[in-house]
C-alpha cells in the first residue's frame, strides 16, 4: 500500500511540476517562419533607416543556403 502512494505521489509531482516548464519563445504568437537568412539580410539593408523599430527575431528560423556562395552579399557592397 506505501509503495502505491508512493508511486501516486511521484505521478502528481510530475504532472504538477510539468505546467513549470515552458518554452518562452513560444508564446503562443503563431508558428515559426522560416526564412533566407541571405534574403533577410538584404531586405532589412534595403529598407535601413535612421527612424526604423527594430526587425522582431524571436518567432524567426533562418535557413543558410549561401553558407558555401562566397559572392552572395557581393551586390549590397556596388
């Protein structure tokens, strides 16, 4: 009888302290967009102010397709 009040207790500590741990960057805003990490970069170069907020990160994946193009920011720097 101990041992299955033990094992009770153990089962509700679980699933109590589960509720505990969360992901913070999944707050519920909506699924991950995957971007091109190449193509991000150069939009946020073209659309640059001195007045501009800040580009939100948190809820983006970046992919890095030109990881192995040595020329691919070759055109922001003409």
């Amino acid at each position: 009888m101990f041992s299955i009040v033990k094992i009770g207790l153990a089962v509700t500590m679980a699933v109590a302290l589960s509720g505990c741990f969360s992901d913070s960057g999944n707050s519920g805003q909506g699924p991950n967009l995957t971007l091109d990490f190449t193509t991000f970069v150069k939009a946020q170069v073209k659309a640059t102010s001195n007045t501009g907020a800040p580009e939100s990160l948190d809820r983006i994946n970046f992919s890095f397709n030109d990881q192995n193009n040595p020329q691919a920011y070759d055109d922001l720097l003409r």
